[in-house]
C-alpha cells in the first residue's frame, strides 16, 4: 500500500482470536497506513458470516481476503468479488497482481 500512498482505497483489517490473539496482541502499527481501519471481531461474527455466505464453508474464515473494486456494492452479500484467497502471505502474490490493476487505473 506505501508503494501507492495516493491510490483510492480503503482495507479492513479483520482481527480474530485465531491463535490465543488478543485485541491486546495486535498493534495498528502492522499496517501503518491511514487507508487501514482494524476491527476486533472477538466473538468471530464476520469470520462466521463470511465463511457462510462468501466463502461457502463452516466454520469460519480466517487469514484471508476478499478483493472487491470500485464498482463494488453490498445487496445480499457484498460482490463483484475480484479475488480472494488465504493465506494471507501465501497468497500476497495472488493479492497483489489482483489489486495492481485497481490502484493504477485512472
């Protein structure tokens, strides 16, 4: 995201209690961007409706993302998907060639 510090777009950064994570584990530092909101999501609400109803498996989905472009609008569930994946480093590669195209658009 620095390499594009003028590029539109906005990252919600999902927090789980995957792993022992605590809200107090995680520090807003590890995406110092002003384009990143963070959300704690304890109680893995999204984790779970995103598993049901984007990813289409129990459970819950964790260390992963869900690419969506400027076109994007929220009706049942949120769409057009552009990509999506995880793990969330294994797949950086994937990420970043989804999202190249949408942050040197004009």
């Amino acid at each position: 995201m620095t390499a594009r510090p003028k590029a539109h777009l906005v990252v919600y950064a999902v927090w789980l209690p995957e792993l022992g994570g605590t809200p107090a584990a995680w520090s807003p530092t590890v995406f110092p961007d002003r384009r990143v909101v963070n959300y704690w999501d304890g109680d893995e609400v999204v984790a779970r409706w995103y598993a049901a109803h984007v990813a289409d498996q129990p459970g819950i989905v964790w260390d992963a993302f869900f690419l969506y472009g400027p076109s994007a609008h929220w009706a049942a569930t949120p769409g057009p998907l552009v990509s999506g994946g995880g793990t969330v480093i294994g797949e950086s590669g994937k990420l970043q060639a989804a999202i190249r195209p949408l942050v040197t658009a004009k």
